[in-house]
C-alpha cells in the first residue's frame, strides 16, 4: 500500500464532506453497542449475538474468564 503523504493541517482552511458518508453503524455506536468481529471460522458456532453472550456468560460462571467492573 502506497504511503499518503503528509498533510500540514494549518494550510487546510475548511473540509469537504460533500462526498461523506453516515456509517450504518453510527446509531449502534452512539447508542453504547460493542461490537466486535468474529472470525470466518466462528461464524457457524456463534450465527448471532445472543449465541455468543449465552458463551460468554458461561465461560464467566465456570470462573475461566475474570468480570471486570466499569467505574460508576
């Protein structure tokens, strides 16, 4: 891949997003959603997300995985 070449931002008076794009994530993002990616290879064991945090869970109760608590 080609290396962009550096741009000094002061020479840069306004953007153009004309051309821009909302993301079709941006809601989920915003709304406070994880989202991670899934490998290939786990796609058949883990189709949606309630698959996965069903796994999750079960890997907390067996003590194999440590819940860290989010400062309040």
């Amino acid at each position: 891949m080609k290396k962009q070449p550096k741009i000094d931002m002061s020479e840069i008076s306004e953007f153009d997003f004309s051309k821009s794009w909302k993301s079709p994530y941006a809601k989920l993002l915003r709304s406070g959603t994880n989202m991670v990616k899934i490998e290939p290879t786990l796609m058949k064991s883990f189709p949606n997300s309630k698959s996965v945090n069903e796994a999750l869970r079960s890997l907390v109760r067996e003590g194999k995985m440590k819940r860290k608590r989010l400062a309040a």
